[in-house]
C-alpha cells in the first residue's frame, strides 16, 4: 500500500513521474502551477474586459475548478492507500460529490451581490473542459499500453484471493 505521507519528488514534466510515488499526487502537483497561473490571468482578463467585480468572478471560476481538480487527486491518493474498494468507491462516488460541490458553490456564489453570473461561468466552464482534457491527456500518456497498477498489484503489493 501507499503511505500518503510519503516525500513527493517535485516534478517539472511528465518524463519524471515516478513509480514508486503516488502518481495521482503528483499529476496534482503538476497541475497546480498552471492553475494558479490560469487563476491570474483569468482575473486580470475579467478586470480588464469588464470590470474588478467581473475579474473577481473569472478568478473564483478558475479557482474552483483548480480546487475540484486537487480534492479530486488527493481524494484518490488517499482511497488508493486504503483498499481496491475504497479506491472505487472514491473514483466515482467522490465524483458525484465534488460535482454537487461545484453546483452548490456556484448557487451560493450567485447570491453574492458582487458576483458576475457571466464572468464566473464564462471563465469556469473553459477551465472544467481544459482540466478534463488534460486529464485524459495525462491518463492515455501515463498508461496507455501498459497494464495498470492495479491489474498487476504494483499499488497494493498484489491482489488478495
């Protein structure tokens, strides 16, 4: 099993993802950089299209995808040192949740008087499809061709019969 509070080599491109270390912790690492990055310029852009209050949305769009992405990385971190099950139940239970999470937020944000509806899902929604692109991306990259971990035991040190 994975130790969650194992060292996580800080990683710069996916050639050095390593085996030994928690690979979903560190495509969150990898991802984080550009997410703050896209949490700045989608700001700055909403301040300068429309107005500071407009900006503030854009950002706290992208910020929220941004957060659904690590929560999402992490949850499995975690599940992946737990048990097969508990992987499971996390991959797609927690999906539902952090979905419900992100709809919820965006009903609360909506109520914020210095909110701007149009900026917040103008600027979340290109940051959703972006996420889930490079997500899949890293997938077909990290595993296409190869048997996963967990067919072959290299995550829990061998399927129990």
């Amino acid at each position: 099993m994975r130790d969650l509070n194992e060292e996580v080599v800080p990683i710069r491109s996916l050639r050095t993802l390593r085996p030994t270390t928690a690979p979903e912790k560190q495509i969150v690492m990898l991802a984080l950089w550009p997410g703050l990055v896209a949490i700045v310029a989608a700001g700055s852009l909403g301040a300068i299209a429309a107005s500071a209050a407009a900006g503030a949305s854009a950002a706290l769009g992208v910020a929220i995808v941004v957060a659904n992405f690590t929560a999402a990385g992490l949850s499995v971190t975690w599940a992946a040192r737990r048990s097969f099950s508990a992987f499971q139940a996390v991959a797609l239970g927690g999906l539902l949740v952090r979905i419900a999470l992100v709809l919820a937020t965006l009903a609360l944000l909506g109520r914020l008087p210095w909110v701007v509806e149009p900026a917040l899902v103008s600027a979340l929604v290109p940051a959703l499809l972006l996420y889930v692109a490079a997500e899949h991306y890293l997938v077909f990259r990290t595993r296409l061709g190869r048997p996963l971990p967990i067919l072959d035991g290299s995550v829990w040190g061998g399927v129990r019969r």
